[in-house]
C-alpha cells in the first residue's frame, strides 16, 4: 500500500514539474534577456548532456567503449556526414570495441 | 503534408528515440527485481516517463528505503524537466490544452531534438516525434524486461548507450561556429563533469548547463563593452 501511495506521489509530482516549465507566461519569453539566455541554453545544455551521457557510469566517471564511439562521432561530423549515419556509425563503433576488448 | 525537411527531422527523431526506447529493457528487468510487481514497474514508465527518476525510485526501494524517500529523490530529478520545459517554451509556443499533452513527454532526449532546429515548425515536428517515439518504445521495452528480465541482454552490447551520445554531439556540432560558442559547450560539459561523482544524477546537466549560460552571458557583455 505504501508503495502504491508513493509511485501516486511520484507520478502526480513528475507532471507537474513538467508543466510547470512549459507553463511560463508569454510576457517573461519574450523579455530580451530571456532571448539571450535562450540563445545560450541549447549550446550549454547539449554540452553537459554529451559529457554526462558518454563520461558517466552512475556517480563513476568512466572512459569506455562510449568516448572511443564519440570520438568517432566526432571525426564524421567533421567528414560533414549527416545525423542518422554519426548515430548509427557511433553504435557500431562502440559495439565493435566492446566485442574486441 | 510532410516536407522532404520534416521527413528528415523525422528520421532523424526516430533515430535517437529507438537507442533510447530500448533502455527500457533495463529498467523493466530491474523493476522487477527490485521488489516491484509488473504492473508497478509498467505504470512507472507509463505515467512518470523520466528515465533517471525511474531508475532513482527503483534504487530506493531495492535497498529497502523507504519508497516515499524513493519519491522524493526521483522528484528533485525530475526538476531538471521543469528548466527543459522553461527553455522548449519560447521555441515551441504552445497554448492552452496543447501544454498538457506535450509536458508528458518534456525529457532529455525531446529537449535535445526540439534544442536543435532552427524555427518553431521544425522543434515541433523533433519534439513531438522523439518524445511520442520514446513513449511508445520505452513502455513497450519495460514490458518486454518486466516479463523477460535479463534473458534478453543487456543494450549495452549493441552499443545502443553511445547512439546517444553521439546523437547530443551531432546536435551541438551545427552550432560551434564561434569561439564563443565553442567555450560555453566546453564550459557546460566540464562543470557537468566534475559534479557526476559529487551531485545525484541529474544535477550535473543543469548545474553545467546553468553554469555554462552564466559563463556565456558575462563574456558577451564584456565583449560589448
């Protein structure tokens, strides 16, 4: 019982964090210096999440199978490829380093 | 009508939503290993949605805690998509009913998507389809963990876990045209860094991200001046 009370908590409370952000009133996002923060979150926020996505093993920093695949990512960006063939190139390199070592 | 660039976003959406709907295949083996029936573990993907909370709740309540302490540590997690929806706000401009629909599916990976384009119509088409396509393959893989557990293998073997991170860097790779932009992402993830093994999960993307914001506002100013 009280872990059907808490996953209600739980469920209940998530939403509303959710909506909460996305119920921000017009008048604020369009005030200039929401703009220009704005222009900045995607850069900083996209930065944080690659390191914490590629770096992070729970509340270990790790160099694995993931940074070699990143690195890849990387290098076929640079070689302009698109979206879909970095992703899917990016996997296979990891799959194959884990397979070898 | 579905534009050839929409099509592209599409495809595009669908490619981090699968590697990422796969994961569910983890929490749905470990929710049921933790002392969580199937229909427990199914509801949490269903009706939190917000990978890192899910498996923060689970955590606790496997090692016995108290699941309203579980509670409250997947929902200081789950603040980072109240900043999420703050920043897909202005470029989504939703009104009304459609907020509530859309605030569901306000996690990493559709804020990441919808971060990328350029104008309104495209963040639209990368929310909704990642976000959507999260939904549905995330609650159809912790089904299939719930029932198979660990049978199945872990995603990690198909490097499933590096699709995603790769996916973030394609997204940002577009915008690092200045220097300046260039050192707010390097800031971002350097701060995001050093707090993985000192914060709770979670905490270090918007710490970073907050961190490296601050960082970009002050070095334009001075540039101005």
């Amino acid at each position: 019982m009280t872990l059907w009370l808490a996953i209600g908590v739980l469920v209940v409370g998530t939403y509303a964090l959710k909506l909460a952000g996305l119920a921000v009133p017009q008048r604020v996002l369009d005030h200039p210096f929401t703009r220009r923060v704005s222009d900045l979150i995607p850069v900083a926020l996209l930065g944080a999440l690659v390191a914490v996505q590629v770096l992070a093993d729970g509340s270990d920093l790790v160099l694995d199978a993931r940074a070699v695949a990143l690195l890849a990512a990387a290098g076929m960006l640079a070689l302009r490829m698109s979206f879909l063939p970095v992703v899917v190139g990016a996997a296979l390199v990891a799959a194959v380093v884990r397979l070898l070592f | 009508m579905t534009e050839p660039t929409d099509r592209r976003i599409i495809a595009d959406s669908l490619g981090v939503a699968v590697p990422t709907g796969a994961y569910g295949i983890s929490f749905g083996a470990i929710g049921v290993t933790s002392g969580l029936d199937v229909l427990q573990t199914c509801l949490l993907s269903l009706l939190v949605f917000t990978g890192a909370s899910q498996f923060a709740f689970i955590g606790v309540v496997a090692s016995g805690g108290n699941p309203f302490a579980g509670a409250l540590t997947a929902l200081l997690l789950g603040t980072r998509n109240t900043f999420y929806g703050i920043s897909l706000a202005p470029l989504l401009r939703l009104r009304g009913a459609a907020r509530l629909p859309a605030a569901h599916v306000v996690i990493d990976e559709s804020t990441a998507m919808a971060l990328g384009q350029d104008d309104t119509r495209s963040a639209r088409v990368a929310f909704w389809w990642t976000g959507v396509g999260i939904l549905v393959l995330w609650n159809l893989f912790t089904l299939l963990g719930a029932l198979a557990g660990e049978a199945i293998g872990d995603p990690r073997t198909y490097g499933l876990d590096a699709a995603v991170g790769a996916a973030f860097l394609a997204l940002l790779w577009p915008r690092l045209t200045t220097w300046h932009a260039r050192s707010v992402a390097l800031v971002g993830a350097a701060v995001a860094t050093g707090l993985v093994p000192l914060s709770p999960a979670g905490v270090p993307i918007i710490a970073g991200g907050a961190v490296a914001v601050l960082v970009g506002l002050l070095t334009q100013k001075e540039r101005a001046a």
